[in-house]
C-alpha cells in the first residue's frame, strides 16, 4: 500500500501508541539443583512515525505486536532476567535502536515473587509469595532513560499509635474522634530514579529492597495523627536515607476498622472487637520530592 499524506478535513491525529499488553514471562535458572524463578508481567507500548497507518493503513512503519511478544520471550533467554528495571532497559534500547520509525519505548513490568518450600539455599519447589507486586516502568526515547520502580498490594496495619481528632465538622459529620485506634492500608507507592542514562546505573533490586525496607520501618515507626503525615514520614524518609531516588508517589487507602457494637450483648469493647470494612474507604495520596526536583510522576497511577 503506497504511502499518502493526511486525508483532508479538520481532524488530525494527537498521540498515539501500540505495543503487546501482559506478556507474562517465568524464567527459571537451573544453577544445578537450585533453581531460580522471576515471573514478570511484561507491557511493551511503542511510538513514533505512525501517523500513516493510521491515516491510510500502511503497516510499512508497523513492528508486529506479536514480533514485540516474541522479543519479550527471547530476551529472557538471551540476557536472563537480573531484575525487573534491567529487563525493561534491555528492551526498550532494542526497540528504539533497531527499528527508525520507533522514537520511544515504554516498558511496563509487574513482578511476582516466590518463596521456596522446605529450603532456603537450594532446590526446586516453591509457593508464591502473598506480599506485594512489585513494579517498574522504564522509558527510552533514543537519548535518555527514565525508571520508575514501585510496589502495591503491600497491606500493613498498626494496632496502636495512631489517633484521628480535630477534624472540620459540618451537619454531615457522624464519626467519632478516636484517640486510639488501628490504621491500616495497602501501600501503593512508585518512585523514580535520578539515573538518566549517564554514569553508573543503580543496583535495582539492592535499592528496591532498601526503599521497601524505608517504608515498612516509617509505617511502623510513625506516632500517627492522620493517614497524611504517615505517608508523608514514609516519603520523606525514602528521599533522606536513598540518594538515588528524587521522587516518590503514595497512594494509601485507608483500609478502615471500626470498633464492633457489642453493648447489645452485654459486651465492653475495649478496643478488642473491629469490622474491617473494605469499602468505601478513604484514599490519601501525595507526592514526596526531592528540594528542587520536578516532579514527574503521574498523578493517576492505575496505568503506572
């Protein structure tokens, strides 16, 4: 199909992308009897010279989503798999070096992990991990890197130390000012690294380990009066103690316990008896910066 130039009318073309959504990927290394397991979730999204396929339908710029799942696959075999951010590097330098018409390449990858059954140095049985998902995200546009790593589905819960008072009333106002009570949310959090291309790289899962390491210990660590200056301890205390991070992002619902009536039975409640409620709940997010940073993080994070 020859190539045309834009159709004629008012609407022209914005932004635009493709790529292979979740290719889900285990690699396991056989280092004798002890193997290895990292088990991603792999998104790749592609841009750049694309307007003429969408304008004509030419596919002569057009790499294959399916050419895209396969390189995922291959790669795993060729590089194995460190870490998630090496992984996505690897990638996305592929796919805007190998192909012209390809200017960007953003890689999007969740990671499951595996604990081992009945060993902890060697063998081959292993039960997934019921802990968080970890995250990463890197972006290459043929010059620079950016990475952005993160975890979710982390839930934490502090039985004490933590009060919610005086707070704004109006005539809507129903819930009692607590003194004690248990906080509790799921920890979504991405952060993203200063590294852009130049000089040494991170060591990605050492500094995975270390920001997840800063976070737990803040929660834990925190005398809370809201759910806000929990969060903001838990950033602040990534961007002071791990130098190769300039952003962080928090999203934290507020996974709510409230004391049970038991009065009808005759029962004292003495911060013993909770509902968990899972919904509605509330949701507290804010972004941690870095003194004369940017922020770069999206404020929405579902497609993070």
């Amino acid at each position: 199909m020859a190539e045309t130039s834009r159709p004629a009318g008012p609407a022209i073309l914005a932004q635009n992308q493709y790529g292979k959504a979740e290719n889900r990927v285990v690699r396991i290394t056989r280092d004798g009897a002890t193997h290895h397991i990292k088990d991603l979730n792999v998104s790749v999204t592609l841009s750049g010279d694309m307007d003429d396929v969408h304008y004509s339908g030419s596919n002569a710029h057009v790499l294959p989503t399916d050419t895209t799942k396969n390189t995922v696959f291959a790669f795993a075999k060729r590089y194995g798999i460190e870490s998630a951010e090496q992984f996505g590097i690897h990638l996305a330098r592929h796919f805007v070096t190998s192909q012209e018409a390809i200017r960007t390449a953003r890689i999007r990858i969740e990671e499951y992990a595996w604990d081992r059954i009945g060993a902890e140095d060697g063998g081959h049985s292993f039960v997934r991990k019921g802990q968080e998902v970890r995250h990463a995200q890197v972006f290459h546009d043929g010059t620079s890197w950016q990475v952005i790593s993160g975890l979710g589905d982390l839930v934490v819960l502090n039985s004490t130390d933590s009060e919610f008072w005086g707070y704004a009333k109006d005539g809507y106002t129903t819930l009692p000012e607590a003194y004690d009570r248990v906080l509790a949310t799921e920890v979504n959090a991405r952060w993203r690294y200063g590294w852009t291309g130049g000089g040494d790289a991170p060591d990605w899962d050492a500094s995975y380990a270390e920001v997840r390491r800063h976070l737990l210990e803040a929660f834990a660590g925190t005398y809370s009066y809201s759910l806000q200056q929990t969060l903001y301890e838990m950033g602040a205390r990534v961007i002071g103690e791990r130098a190769e991070v300039d952003e962080i992002r928090l999203s934290l619902p507020n996974k709510h316990h409230f004391l049970a009536d038991l009065t009808p039975f005759g029962l004292t409640n003495d911060n013993e008896v909770y509902l968990a409620a899972d919904r509605p709940y509330g949701l507290i997010e804010a972004t941690v910066l870095r003194e004369g940073r940017e922020a770069a993080i999206p404020v929405d994070l579902t497609n993070l």
